[in-house]
C-alpha cells in the first residue's frame, strides 16, 4: 500500500510547497509512490477533510506558524501522522516572518475589528511567529529540510528516503543531496533516516564555498553596496558580513557562488550553539587591530546584527518558551 | 436560488490560505466576501534592516519585488547600472514572467480531485481524460522548469533571487550560460506558443473546460502600469488619463484596510484616472496582463464588460510577448562588458521606484536613516490592487453560480479557476 501523505504550508511564500510539484513532473512521478490525502493549496483540501483523516504517513509541512489557523492545522497533524517533516526555514525555523517577533505585539489592529459580526471574523494572528517545533503541542519534528526555499535535490533526498524507502533511484539521490554518509547509511539499508533527521550536510558552508580564503584578518566592515573585488575571493575576508562560518552547509555555497553573501537559511551546524555569537566571536577574533579606538570603530560600522545574524532563525533561536 | 445561511467556500486551490470567500445573508440577498490572511506587513520585515538587505528580504514577497527593491536601492544611491547589468536583470525579469504565468495555468489544469492522475490508468475510459489533462500539464511544467533554469542562471536562484544590487548585478554570467539562455529562450516560445493553442482552440473556447470563465463578469476598471519609470493609469477605454512618478504615489493610492480581511486594498484617489464613479468600492483598478495589454488589442476583450477569460487571454498574450522578447534578449552580445555594477558614493535618504512585475505594478518607497537603515516602507503590490478586483469576481462567480443553481462544489471550482487569474 502506498503511503498516506499530507503536503501543507502554513504563513509563507509557497516556494516550499511548490517544489513537490516540480519534483513530480521534474524528478519523479510521484502518485507511483505515494497517495496525497490532504494539500490544500491544490486540491483545496479543508480541516474538516483532516478530521476525517484518521492518520497519515507522513506530512511534509512549510512556512511558519503565525495565525491560529497554522498553530490549529500543526496540532492536529502533528497528531495524525506518524513523522512530521519541517520543510524550508520557515516551517524548520521561524524563517524571515520571524523578523516580526523583533516588533512589539501590535494590539491596535485587534481592537479596530471589535463590531465585526461573527461569520465574518478572521483567524487570530499569533503574538509570536513561531518555527514549527515551537508550538506547544508539537513535541518533535521528524526530519527537517532546511533552506529559503528548500532545494528541490533535498526536498527529493527527502520524499525518497521516507516515503519512497529509498527505492527511488537511492544512490544517485543522496549522492545529489551532498548527504552525509552517516545518514545515508541507514537510508539505504531500509531503517530510515535517524530521528530528527536534517537533509543537508554537516559543516559550515565554507566548507563547501567555492571562494578561495586567503587570510583570516578582518580589517574593516564593508557594506555590499560598496565597492569590493569581483574575484574569487572570500567575502568575509574582504570584509562583507557573510554567514558561511555559522551555517550549515547543504545549499553549495549557492549564495556565496554569485558574490552574495550567506544570510543563514539553513539554520545553524550542529557544532555551532548559537549562530549570532559564532559570527560575532569568529569575526572579532580576526580583527587586525589590537588599538581600542580602531576596534571600536570597526564595531560601530556593524548594523542590525540580530536582523542579519538571525535573518531565518528568530523564533527558533531567540525564543526559549513554547506557548 | 438564495443561501438562507453563511455559507464558506474553504479553502480555495492556489489561494494563500487562509483563504475564504464567505456568503452571508443580506436582506433577502446575499453577499459574497473574500477574505484573506495576506502575509506579512512588508514593515514588519523591513524596518530596522540594512536597506541594502530589501532585495533580498522582499524577493519573498514575490521574486520581482527583488528587482524592485534594486530599482528602489539605485534611486537611493543615485546611480545608473551599466548596459549589461540592465540587462540581466531585464532578461530575469522576463523569465520570471514566464515563471509566474506558467504557474498559473498549471493550478488551473491540475485535476481538482488529484493532483497527479495515474498514467497507469489512462487505459480505463475514466481515466482518459485525466491523462490528457496530465499530457497538457506537463507541456506547461516543461516551460516552466525551463523558465526555472533561466531565472537560476540570472539570478542565482528562481525562487528568490538574489544578484540584483545597488547598481547593478553582482556577477558576470559563466560562459556556458550564453549558449544554454539561447537555448531556452527558443525552446520556451515553442512551448509557450503550444500552451496558447491548446488554451485557445481546446479549454477557453465555448463547450471547453474552461468556458466557464467567461460567464463572470465585471464591469471594467481602470488599469494602471509602469512605463518608463513612471505610473501610467488608463480608463476602462484604454485612454491615458493620467501618469505619476512613484514618489507621488501617497498622493494618487491609497492603502486601506476592510475589517473583514487582512490583506489591504489599493485604490485610486480622486483624480487619479479621473472622476469618481460612485462605485461600492470607489478607486478600485488593475494591474498585470490585461493591463499591459496594448490598446491595440491583442486578444478580443470588451469595454463593458471584464471577465476571468479575459485575464486568461491576455497572460497567453502576454507568454508570447515575453518568449519572443527573451528570444532577442537572451544572446551573448547582451551579457557581455566591462562592468556589471556601478559603485555608488553617496546615500540619499529616501527614495521611490516603480517596477513593471509579472503580476504587474510594484511600486516601492523607503526612507532611511544616515547608517543606511530602513527607517519607513511604503509597498504597493498587486497582492494589494487586485484585492478589490478579486472581490468583485467572487461575488460575480458567487452570484452566476447561486443563478445557475450550481453546486457548492461547482461554485468553489468557478471561484477557485477565477481567482487564480487575478
């Protein structure tokens, strides 16, 4: 029997989403191996069909959780199906909508849609934008395909390893992914991937930048719409706040290939505790000054670290209490 | 026949959901509202950032608003991008075009109870006809994946794309991307020119799947598009009555918020295009294809008269448009030089640009402070001008299916295939 799968996205821009469409005539047709039971983007599939559900193999889920709408959509799904995929930063995240959690609550708006008449009143929007995991009833995500958007390669390395069982043309998917051996392994011997699984690699995208470095010293911070070399080079050593030391690797340094720098999308490598402090400690311990005047002035050229520092990971990395 | 009760039609195939038209009693009437979550308030994203970070942060609005913002970061910065880096972003702006309309057509080909019907199954009589659909549906997603490539090679990503910058693009293509544009600029009007025949000749066509479309209808609005940098408004005839310069906008749009929905509407002020009408929603207009439609009318369409078809017809006009331009656009004369970006050297402290999009015009507005930090944003996208339209046409779809007596089910496919094309 094939597997029972739901393909949702809660607040997000559908790239994500869509992908799974590009998979099915791009990649691999995917009604040969999966039933989709619930999409409500394309088949208009509504809550009341998922309460009749009564379960689901697996749910690939995007975009983050910013209205009652996603918050009540993630419960019950989390509740109905048996692994819960985070799809693209957002959903794995926060993403960029959590930027919104650096405003304060707005509460104005709330109070002008008073008189509205019941059948006519809209789905609450959340205080907080939250990453999937980070709603209350959500003990877990099962796998997490980080990126803004998800790449199709991984989105795919995905679909085949817990939907397909890894029959779909395996080696060649995960050899395209740039997966990890360690998690490919089990993959390909039929056990799935491990719990919690990330579809991306391990290191830092600098280890997979195509840019040469050539010498770690930090002389001055430049913006980039400044002038700066079109070679090869290293960005941060040229002095562009780039996130590739802090970031985990898995897009192949796409951002980095067309001379701009990483924003962090595909959240932090599990070495790294806290990716804005990791960019912090690694670019002040390169400074090639030891004059307090010129440190601070190289300081006082940095601007909006937590927009940039944690352009997709907010809500997952700034917010300690579910709710 | 009438709704004695509120009835929803939830939620709406290729709608951000949550997405609802809800019908509600109105003294022996009924009336249709569409109601939309909307994303983010680009304010919430934008403020406090770096403003040369808006290309990126806004390409998640929708990928033109990433060339917009590198119009709106030339403005600010007062510098011209050289010929190539023009270019380049033209000729990603075309391949998002194709992009954004060959998305569309899929939603409205896909089969409304499963997405991607069984080849196997085509041998069954049930089945044929889904197979066929599927046959047409890959037609349009091998253009559209082509059109992917393109705007991957351009812009680094087609999704949200990422070389437009301050004046300019941030790098030179690879030499075996010329060969490879070429390639797909003429395969895409291949494509592109047998998706609008079978539109044409099969779907739209009366007896079609998608005759439908022309059963709703509005009365006309006007248009409004950017042309040369500036904001051209036509009447519901096609005549110029007015043009503007972004940094006029506040004047000329306004930005309001219905307490039934979140996403705002655009309209135009008074004296915009010019007298008031007196409509229930006064200052409602149009962007996208049908308004960049030549006044020489490139598809049959009515003065009186605007219906979903219409939108239809006028995004296969314009494929065709954008596929023989990227067949010119995209050669190696017009990627190669000696600069792609022009430095700039000062910052002023606000700033207005309009750009043409594939859903139509975008116009941005930011002030910043002396570090370059985005201090205020104004956004006018078609998410917001065709919200007004897009209510229209669910009332229309509601009150032509409740007239026909047509089921839930058939209104929510005559909302559904409507909507999408707005």
């Amino acid at each position: 029997m094939k597997p029972k799968i739901a393909i949702v996205s809660a607040s997000g821009c559908r790239a994500c989403e869509t992908t799974m469409l590009d998979i099915h005539y791009g990649v691999s047709a995917l009604n040969r191996w999966a039933e989709i039971q619930f999409w409500p983007f394309v088949l208009g599939s509504s809550m009341a069909d998922l309460e009749r559900i009564d379960h689901l193999d697996v749910c690939f889920f995007s975009g983050a959780i910013a209205t009652g709408s996603d918050r009540a959509m993630a419960e019950m799904l989390r509740k109905k199906c048996d692994r819960l995929v985070a799809v693209g930063a957002c959903a794995a995240y926060g993403g960029m909508p959590g930027l919104k959690n650096l405003k304060k609550p707005a509460t104005a708006e709330a109070a002008d849609r008073g008189d509205l008449p019941e059948e006519l009143a809209l789905p609450e929007q959340e205080n907080r934008v939250r990453a999937l995991d980070g709603v209350d009833g959500i003990d877990r995500v099962d796998a997490v395909v980080p990126g803004c958007p998800a790449p199709v390669n991984l989105v795919w390395a995905a679909v085949s390893a817990l939907v397909c069982g890894g029959e779909a043309d395996a080696r060649i998917t995960y050899a395209a992914a740039r997966l990890p051996e360690e998690m490919v392994r089990p993959i390909l011997s039929g056990l799935g991937p491990p719990p919690g699984a990330v579809f991306a690699g391990e290191k830092a995208v600098c280890a997979t930048c195509s840019r040469k470095k050539e010498e770690k010293r930090f002389k001055a911070v430049k913006r980039p719409y400044q002038a700066y070399e079109s070679t090869g080079r290293c960005l941060l050593e040229q002095g562009l706040i780039c996130q590739g030391i802090a970031t985990r690797e898995g897009c192949g340094g796409l951002c980095t290939g067309v001379g701009v720098p990483c924003r962090g999308c595909y959240g932090k490598p599990p070495a790294t505790f806290d990716p804005g402090a990791k960019m912090v400690s690694a670019i002040s311990s390169t400074f090639e000054t030891e004059k307090p005047a010129e440190i601070q002035k190289i300081a006082d050229d940095f601007v909006d670290m937590t927009g940039c520092f944690y352009r997709y990971t907010l809500p997952a990395q700034c917010m300690l209490m579910k709710g | 026949m009438t709704m004695q009760e509120t009835t929803t039609f939830e939620p709406l195939k290729g709608q951000d959901a949550p997405c609802r038209v809800r019908v509600v009693p109105d003294d022996g009437d009924q009336r249709a509202y569409l109601q939309t979550t909307g994303y983010l308030d680009p304010a919430d994203l934008c403020i406090g950032r770096a403003v040369e970070e808006l290309p990126r942060i806004l390409s998640i609005r929708s990928p033109a608003h990433h060339l917009a913002a590198a119009r709106l970061l030339d403005r600010l910065f007062n510098v011209e991008p050289p010929d190539i880096a023009k270019n380049m972003r033209n000729a990603l702006g075309r391949s998002l075009v194709l992009c954004r309309h060959l998305r569309k057509l899929h939603l409205l080909l896909l089969d409304p109870n499963d997405p991607f019907p069984d080849h196997r199954a085509s041998a069954k009589p049930a089945g044929r006809r889904a197979a066929v659909a599927h046959r047409r549906a890959e037609t349009v997603m091998h253009a559209l994946g082509l059109a992917q490539e393109a705007a991957a090679i351009l812009g680094g990503r087609s999704d949200h794309p990422l070389t437009a910058i301050a004046g300019g693009v941030s790098r030179f293509l690879k030499d075996d991307y010329y060969q490879r544009l070429t390639e797909i600029a003429d395969a895409c009007l291949e494509l592109v020119l047998k998706i609008e025949a079978f539109f044409r000749e099969d779907l739209l066509n009366e007896g079609g799947p998608l005759h439908h479309l022309s059963e709703m209808e509005i009365d006309p609005v006007p248009t409004a598009t950017a042309t040369e940098g500036k904001i051209v408004v036509k009447d519901r005839s096609g005549k110029v009555v007015g043009d503007f310069p972004p940094e006029k906008t506040p004047e000329k749009i306004s930005v309001r918020r219905e307490p039934w929905s979140y996403l705002p509407f655009a309209s135009l002020k008074n004296g915009a295009a010019g007298p008031d009408t007196g409509e229930k929603m006064p200052g409602v207009f149009l962007v996208g294809p049908l308004a960049r439609m030549d006044n020489e009318a490139e598809t049959e369409t009515s003065e009186t008269r605007l219906t979903p078809s219409d939108a239809c017809r006028a995004m296969l006009a314009d494929l065709i448009r954008t596929a023989e331009r990227m067949t010119d656009l995209y050669k190696k004369e017009n990627f190669v030089g000696p600069a792609i970006r022009t430095v700039p050297e000062k910052m002023g402290a606000e700033a207005w640009a309009a750009l043409e999009g594939p859903a139509g015009l975008i116009v941005l507005g930011a002030t910043v402070d002396g570090k370059g930090i985005v201090e205020s944003i104004r956004v006018v996208d078609p998410i917001q001008i065709n919200n007004g339209v897009r209510c229209r046409i669910a009332e229309a779809a509601v009150a032509e299916g409740l007239a026909q007596n047509r089921s839930h089910t058939d209104i929510k496919r005559r909302l559904e295939n409507s909507l999408l094309l707005f």
